[in-house]
C-alpha cells in the first residue's frame, strides 16, 4: 500500500479548501442516499496526563468506494515539537477490503473541517456574510483563514483575536483583534471559534439577530449563548451526543437541551434547503465527521495512484494461511 506522508498530501491539494468542499458536498448527498456508514467512535487513555487516542471507522460510497479508520492521538503534554494531535488514516477499498494507502491526515483534518464551515457560512447564516470574527490562531483557525480568503473572496473584513496575540505573527489580510469582549460587540456577521479552550469564551451577549456563531472546537461556547440562539443547528446528530465534549452534547447530557430542538443539520442544508430568517441568531456545532476524513483520504490517495506517487509498502506476500 502506499504511505503519503504530509508533504505529499499537500502537494497532492490534501490542503485545497475548494476539493475539501467538493468531497463534503459530495459526502453530504452519499449520506442522504444512505451509502456511507459511520460507528461510534473508540477512544483509549494514553499513558499521559489528559492524553486520548481515537480511532474513527467510516465507510463512503460512490466514487470514493473507501472503508477506513482514522487514528488520532490527543497530546495536551508531550515531549517534542510534534503536534498536539497526531492523525494518520487508513483506507481499504470498499469492495475487496485490500489496504490502499496510510495517510497523514493533520492537514486533511484541517480542510474538511473549514469546508464544514463554509458550508455554514454559505447556508446557514441568517444574512450574507461580509465580515467574519475569527477566534485563534492554532493550526485549525490557519485553515480556515485559508478557507476564508480562497472560497469567499469579496469580504470585507476577517477580524482575528488570539489569546496570545503574538501567535498571529504571519497571518495577511486580517483586522487584529486586542480584546475579545469588544471584537464580539462589533458587527461581525459570522463569528468561527477555532481554539483549544477548554471552559466558554463566547457567551450569551454575543449572540444577536443576524449573526451566525461556528464552534470548531470543544467547549469554547457557553450554555446560556446556545439557549439565546434562535436556531441551533448541526453537522450531524448521533451516539457521540452521549461522550463528545463539544459544548452542545454537553448541554444535551445535562438535560438542558433536547434533539428535537436542533433546526438543520448538513443533509437539511445541502439538500432540502434550509434556510434561517435574516432575523435569526443562529448557533452550528460542528462535530467533525470521520466520513469526511475518509472521503478526502481516498481522493487524495486517488491523485497518488495516478501520479505514481509516495512510498510503496508490501505488506503481503501472497501466501495463503490456514486456518
């Protein structure tokens, strides 16, 4: 099988935000057709302080024709300069269940993640955005910065704050932020939280008619600015409302939000047409699909076979073993 390792993947448009688009729109219509297929996911503790691993198996139809399971390794401590979160995915063909490619899926990750978002930049929020607050500065808020500049090309202002501000050294095209309470005052029609913070920093006096509030990361919302949303909608609902620790599920687990009180989600968006009033304030809690993951894997595995590229690995001899 074959090994793309990061730089491959990137030469390969692994970071494209326009492809990851493609594939999440493609994904969202297989999903409807019922040719995807998504478990739970499994997770261990790792012998560290706070560290897990995840393992995330999907299987995609259509032409991504993919099985596979990504593997990402949560390091809140670690001994090096690695990432905090390590992720390599494993794609089989669909049909014959023959191992095609072992894939760095960090970068991967970040795309289909800010293609989730563009999504609901470009359904879900209640009026046209034209300026959008982005809060951090890590490598998930990098890709959606990219995402922002690539696929919506005539805003007019992407206002950044950061907790430590010198961490957005490097970012072009954007409005610095100093203070978070007085960015969240100004008119931003969208606000995308991509930060690693474990308690909320947007709460309810952020949420207002018009705007759309993004949570990408875990708990960065509080539950009293869900409550004053309008409209509550999702990538997707499913078993991990009972163990993910995004804000929402955690709301759910409390008693203090039900399913039936979620508006849309992607399949409603994409397909049926929802849409928010322009008076709406409306909340999307993007959970991150492991079919996702799978799908870009598979079309970037795909441009390999094609170019003939990455590291090849037997793994089989062709013997046959009895049982």
């Amino acid at each position: 099988m074959r090994v793309l390792d990061e730089a491959t993947v990137a030469l390969l448009g692994g970071d494209d935000p326009a492809l990851a688009l493609a594939d999440v729109r493609d994904v969202v219509t297989l999903m409807r057709a019922g040719e995807t297929q998504m478990p739970a996911e499994n997770h261990i503790d790792l012998a560290t302080p706070l560290g897990k691993a995840y393992a995330l198996p999907a299987r995609v139809g259509g032409h991504f024709n993919a099985a596979g399971v990504k593997w990402t390794a949560h390091r809140p401590q670690r001994p090096d300069a690695l990432p905090a979160a390590l992720a390599v995915t494993l794609i089989n063909d669909a049909a014959s269940g023959v191992p095609r490619g072992l894939v760095a899926s960090g970068a991967l990750t970040a795309a289909r993640t800010a293609a989730v978002s563009a999504l609901a930049l470009q359904y879900a929020a209640p009026r046209a955005v034209k300026r959008v607050l982005l809060l951090g500065a890590g490598f998930h808020a990098r890709a959606h910065l990219r995402m922002l500049q690539t696929l919506f090309p005539t805003l007019s202002q992407i206002g950044v704050w950061n907790r430590t501000p010198e961490n957005m050294s490097g970012l072009n095209g954007i409005t610095p932020e100093p203070d978070l309470d007085a960015a969240l005052a100004k008119p931003y029609d969208a606000v995308i939280t991509c930060t690693s913070a474990t308690q909320p920093i947007v709460d309810a006096p952020a949420v207002r008619a018009g705007r759309l509030i993004i949570q990408v990361g875990y708990h960065e919302v509080s539950f009293a600015a869900i409550k004053a949303s309008r409209q509550v909608v999702v990538d997707a609902w499913g078993d991990f409302a009972q163990r993910s620790a995004k804000s929402l599920f955690q709301m759910f687990r409390a008693g203090e939000f039900a399913k039936h009180e979620v508006a849309a989600d992607l399949t409603s968006l994409v397909i049926d047409g929802w849409r928010p009033d322009a008076t709406d304030s409306v909340y999307f809690s993007s959970f991150g699909l492991n079919v996702f993951d799978i799908a870009l894997a598979a079309r970037v595995l795909t441009a390999a076979e094609q170019q003939q590229s990455g590291n090849w690995q037997t793994l089989f001899n062709g013997v046959t073993y009895d049982h």
